[in-house]
C-alpha cells in the first residue's frame, strides 16, 4: 500500500516553486528550494520523486542541482527556469492567465457600476496574478467573486437606499444571505 500524502512530494515542491514564482514575477533570482528528503520514508518515493524532478527538467521547467561527490546521487536544490513551462508541466493554468479569464467574466458585472468598481477589479486582478487572495477571495472562487460585484455594482447605483440589508442582498442576487 502506497502512503499518497508523501507520494506526491515532488508535485507539492514543485507547486510550491511555481507559487513563489507567481507571487513575485520580478524577483532578480528564480524562486529555488531543497528538497525535504525527511518526508520521503522509502527508495521508491525517493526514485518517484527523482523521477518528477527528472521529468520537469527534461521539459525546461527546473534545474535540478544535484550534491558532490558522495552526495551525488542527491538532489540539492531545484530552480525554476520558466515557470509558464512549469505550470503547462503540472497541468494547470499560470496565475495570471486565471485571473485574466476571471477578469474577464467579471468585468460585464463591474462596468454596470460606478467607475471605482472596474478599478477595484483591476486590483483584485494585479493581486489574483501574483496568486495572492483579494477581499479574501482567489482567482478559484470566480462565483463568489461575482456576487461581491453583483453587490458592489448594486451599492454603486444607490439600489440599497432604504432597504434591509436582507431584502437588498435578495433583490441583487437572489440570495438573502448574500450581503
């Protein structure tokens, strides 16, 4: 039986190298880490994680660093080369193509309000592409995000003026607990 929490180490060091790349795309070093070899208990995890760092290398996304001498047959450390390459590798979308593709399904909702709600999307954007969280929302939560601009557009146009906070959050988005 396979332990799958630390058979996946590699893809949790690599996603956290993207994450790093992402937050800080100006950096004047590429976002490098060392392998954590502690959470790797058995030769087969150790060669499976060998292997995933062997692959993302082979694809342009890393330099893997490897010891000397008799540490040879360790890695040392990981460097992220490109780190559009690395996201392809690992299957996902960079941060700033998500917050954009978000951006887009929220700017129809944005630009129905005041000009101060499409600037505040244009913020959440520059944050949601370094990977950080805006109004304690991510680019992932796009329904949510959309609710928050459904209200603020609302609350824009003066639509909450006398009304309960209740009876207004049903009349912008049909949900009374929304506000």
């Amino acid at each position: 039986m396979t332990d799958v929490r630390t058979m996946d180490v590699g893809v949790e060091l690599l996603e956290r190298l993207l994450e790093r790349s992402e937050r800080n795309p100006d950096r004047s070093r590429p976002a490098s880490a060392a392998p954590e070899y502690d959470r790797l208990s058995t030769a087969q995890q150790v060669s499976r994680f060998h292997d995933l760092m062997a692959a993302a290398e082979r694809f342009g996304a890393v330099e893997v660093q490897r010891g000397k001498r008799d540490r040879s047959h360790l890695i040392e450390r990981v460097r992220v080369l490109d780190p559009e390459l690395l996201a392809r590798h690992l299957g996902r979308p960079t941060a700033p193509a998500t917050a954009q593709r978000v951006r887009g399904e929220l700017l129809p909702v944005a630009t129905t309000g005041e000009p101060w709600v499409a600037t505040l999307l244009n913020e959440m954007t520059a944050r949601w592409s370094r990977g950080e969280a805006a109004y304690r929302l991510t680019a992932g939560h796009a329904d949510a995000a959309k609710e928050f601009f459904t209200l603020l557009t609302s609350i824009s146009r003066k639509e909450a003026r006398g009304l309960d906070a209740r009876t207004f959050a049903q009349k912008a988005t049909n949900d009374t607990k929304a506000f």
